[in-house]
C-alpha cells in the first residue's frame, strides 16, 4: 500500500473547499463571492497540477 500524501490531500480538499464555498455563495445571491472562490478553486487547482508535473 502507498504512503498517503498529506500535503496533497489537504490541498485538493481546500480546492473542494473552494468549490463548496461557490455553492453556499450562490444560494446567498453574492456575486463577489462566488468570484472569489471560483478563481481560488482553479488556482488552487493550477498550483496541485504543477507541483504534481514537477514531481515526475
């Protein structure tokens, strides 16, 4: 069984996170925040894509 890689874990759940958040600011009608998490959801996303290419 492989090790479990936690960093990586914990930042794809803060991408889900992310998403999540963009949810709860669409029920809340705030266009501000459903922005704000969309954009930290995909750079999140960009900065796990790039650590996980540099590392093969």
């Amino acid at each position: 069984m492989k090790k479990i890689d936690i960093p990586m874990l914990l930042l794809a759940t803060l991408v889900i996170f992310m998403f999540v958040l963009v949810g709860v600011s669409i029920a809340y009608r705030n266009i501000w925040l459903i922005l704000l998490f969309l954009i930290l959801g995909f750079v999140f996303m960009g900065v796990g894509l790039s650590i996980k290419r540099k590392r093969k």
